[in-house]
C-alpha cells in the first residue's frame, strides 16, 4: 500500500512542476496571476513530497487494514483536491474565497473545503497510527 502513497505523490509533484511553466509565463507576462500560480507550483510540490514521505513512514507502521485505507484515501484525496482548485483558480483568476460569488467560486470553495477536510482527517489517522506503535 506504500506504494500508492508514493505513485500518487509522484504524480502531484510532477504536476506541480509542470505548473512552473504557467507560473514562470505569468511573471514574464505580468499578467497579475503570479501569485495564484506560485502558489500552485509550490503547494502541489510540497502536496506530492508529503505524500512519498508518508509512503517511507507507512512502512515503518503496523496499522490495521481499515486505518491504511482511511490513511491512504483521505491523504491522497486531500493532495488531489488542493490541487484541482488551486488549477482551477490560477487559470480563471477566481480565489474560491466566497462561494457566492459564481459557480467557479463556489466549485473551487468545494475543492478547497474537501481538501481540509481530508488532509485534516489524514493527520488524525496519521498520528493515530504513529501512536499505535508506541
């Protein structure tokens, strides 16, 4: 199962990298979206790194099957919905801050509340099975 961890961080970080392109036109370009795609460059970067190193760590944890899966799901799941609406705001120059503003926002708002959510959820089941194997 580790290694759905790390294939899946493999695609984000990639991803991530490929938006440095986007992010390096807009400076070039100063078309005021700098700012959006930076941070999708580098937030998607760190998203895909956290999710390898969660797979070095899994293998180190003896966790019971539901807790891997609920690992695993709500991580990833959080990693490709930041990704998804961060993608979505830098290439429409919404910021997904005030649902009612359009449907974009409010999608994006999804996006951004989905992957709270999860990544919340990942660290609880993260340290719950860090501390099952004190």
């Amino acid at each position: 199962m580790h290694l759905h961890f790390i294939l899946h961080g493999g695609i984000i970080l990639l991803l991530g990298l490929i938006t440095g392109f986007p992010y390096t036109r807009a400076i070039i370009k100063c078309s005021g979206t700098e700012a959006a795609w930076r941070l999708v460059h580098s937030a998607s970067s760190m998203g895909g790194i956290w999710l390898i190193a969660m797979g070095v760590v899994f293998v180190l944890l003896s966790t019971p099957v539901w807790l891997s899966w609920a690992w695993l799901i709500s991580s990833v799941l959080s990693v490709y919905a930041f990704f998804i609406g961060m993608l979505a705001a830098a290439i429409t120059g919404k910021r997904g801050l005030e649902k009612r503003n359009s449907k974009i926002d409010f999608r994006i708002h999804l996006l951004y509340s989905l992957g709270t959510i999860t990544s919340l959820l990942a660290a609880l089941f993260f340290l719950i099975a860090v501390a099952r194997n004190m």
